[in-house]
C-alpha cells in the first residue's frame, strides 16, 4: 500500500492526458473510422494503411492506441492476420454519418481549441484570451475572432450542432416549456437546439437569432424550409431590438461574456419578454464550493483562453437573473454536461 501511494499515477496520467486527444484527433482527421465504417468486413494494416495513404508501421502503431482507448476492436482470423473494426461508440460517435457524431467537434478541437490551449501560460498571466497569438487576429470583438473565415465559421457551427444533437433534448425538456408557445433562441446558430425544442413541443414554434452571416449559413446548410416551426432574425443581441417571445433561450451563451455584460443582456431580454414569460439558460454548472465537476472546471479554462467569460455556480446565474429582474429562479442538473435554469419574469 505504501509503495502504491507512493506511485504518482494519477500526475503520469495527468501529464501525459495530451496524448489520448492527439490520438483521437488523428485518428479521426486521416479518416480511421470513417474507413472502417465503409468496408464491409474488418480491414487488416495492409488493407488500411494504403487506403488513409499511411505507413504500415505508423498505421499499426494508431490503431492499436486505439484498440487499447475502447475506440476499435481486434481480433485475429486464421491465418493470424489481425482484422480491425469500429466499436459500436466510436461507429455512433466518431463516424461522420451518424447524426449523433462528434467528429467535428473533434476537428474543431483539434484545430483550433487545441491551438489556442498552447498559450494558457499566456492568459493565466493576462486574463486575457489569446486568439491574436493563435490565429493573428485581433479579439477585441469576440465573434469576429470566432467567425475569422466562413470556414471557421462553418466548423464552429458543426461544432454546436453535433452539440446539441447529443445533448439538446436533456435541457430542452430539463422543465416543462409547454406553455410558452413562442420561443426566441437567441445565438441559436446551427438551430439544432431550436430543432430539439419543436420536436419536443409540437405547438411551439421558435425563432432563432443570430448574426446575419450565421443565419445565411444556418439556412444554406443546417435548417431546411421544410422546418415550418423554425424561423430566423438577423441581429447582434447587444446592439438590436429583440423580438418579442414567451421564452427566450441562452444556450452557452453567459458563459462567453463578463458578468456586467451578461446582466446587460439579461435586462435586455427582460424587458422584451412577454409578461408570465422567462428565459432558459444551458450551461455547464459548477458545484458552489467549486471542487467541481472537473469537465466544467477544464471549460471554465477554456474560456479564458478563448472567450471574455467563465463557467459559473448555479448561485452566480441566479444573482445575475435576480439583477435583471427575473424571479423564480429554478436549476435543474442533468447529470451531463450541460445543465439548465429556468427563470419567470
């Protein structure tokens, strides 16, 4: 016992935690599962290596990590030739036509998350984000940082809606949102939150509002005409008149900006809100002595190296929606990553 207290395997395995990510990353990047996923039967190295245009060596090398994460499965047929295939999480998750995938979530993390983690040194010491030192541009203004090409554009919105095709249906029906018939999902970018929230409510319809350049985007690849309950309002929250709704939904959205600005936003919504109506909030919670959870905790991180904001205690959201005149203040925790609060005016 001594000698196993001794044995720092947990700070091995903290300080080498890079290496499970960058595993991942690469594997979905040069396309592992997606072969996999199309073969009709396991592939073996020498089948695989030459169709990701790799080297048998390094292709073996990736896929037994992967093997060894729960990511692939392998066995061995008779003539002792290992056969590799996707394992039924990594086919659901990691496959770019399932519609639960995450693999852009992946690619967003990988190629710009990632980036942006090499100078936490950097906004530890500014309190800063460090978007100019990652990509070279000025993050003065959050989105324009964010949105810095359509393609990152484009990459960040697969990123929410992959999101929200796993996570959206837990904080859309955390209470019941029946009686507010007409619902604004304000930064509502891909509208996979807004899809989750008509599929639960048949008689709600909701409007989403975002920046012009998202809602062209939104409508040209993630929203069909065809989603007669879903329509769009092009508009900046800060700078524009809202529209008037029952609900209005702010899903990861406080968590990018100070709390001046969130209790400016909130007041906004407030007095644009329909009396008997509320707001919803979805974000990752912290515990209220701050041991935790540690997911929120690491995203709390991330959003200083990325944002304006943090990951806050269910206590902190509740001050800001009592200062901005919401009342009845109700949290309900999922159990996954994202929670959700429930506030009346």
């Amino acid at each position: 016992m001594a000698g196993e207290e001794l044995y720092p395997r947990k700070i091995l395995q903290y300080m080498e935690g890079f290496l499970v990510s960058k595993t991942l990353f690469c594997a979905c990047e040069l396309g592992v599962f997606e072969q996999l996923h199309e073969s009709p039967h396991p592939l073996s190295v020498s089948e695989l290596a030459p169709a990701l245009g790799c080297s048998e060596d390094g292709t073996e090398r990736l896929l037994n990590a992967c093997v060894s994460l729960e990511l692939l499965n392998a066995n061995t047929d008779p003539s002792g030739t290992v056969l590799y295939s996707n394992t039924e999480m990594s086919s659901v998750f990691l496959t770019k036509s399932s519609p639960t995938s995450l693999y852009n979530s992946i690619e967003y993390s990988s190629r710009t998350i990632y980036l942006c983690w090499h100078y936490l040194n950097d906004a530890v010491r500014e309190g800063k984000n460090q978007y100019e030192k990652a990509f070279g541009v000025n993050s003065k203004d959050l989105f324009e940082a964010l949105y810095r090409s359509d393609e990152e554009m484009v990459k960040f919105m697969h990123l929410m809606n992959s999101i929200w095709n796993i996570c959206g249906r837990d904080v859309v029906t955390a209470f019941d949102l029946s009686p507010f018939k007409c619902v604004c999902d304000l930064g509502g970018c891909s509208g996979a939150l807004a899809k989750q929230c008509v599929s639960a409510y048949p008689e709600s319809t909701v409007t989403i509002f975002d920046l012009p350049k998202v809602v062209r985007t939104s409508q040209q690849h993630f929203v069909s005409p065809q989603d007669e309950r879903i329509a769009f309002c092009e508009g900046d929250f800060f700078k524009d008149e809202l529209p008037q709704a029952d609900l209005y939904i702010l899903a990861r959205i406080l968590h990018d900006w100070t709390d001046q600005r969130s209790v400016e936003l909130l007041a906004k919504i407030y007095h644009s809100c329909r009396p008997g109506g509320g707001v919803l909030l979805v974000e990752a919670l912290l515990y209220e002595d701050n041991s935790g959870p540690l997911t929120a905790q690491l995203y709390s991180l991330n959003m200083l190296v990325q944002t304006e904001g943090r990951e806050r205690k269910a206590s902190d959201y509740s001050r800001l929606l009592n200062t901005a005149g919401f009342t009845q203040v109700q949290i309900h925790n999922t159990g996954k990553i994202y929670d959700a609060i429930l506030a009346l005016k």
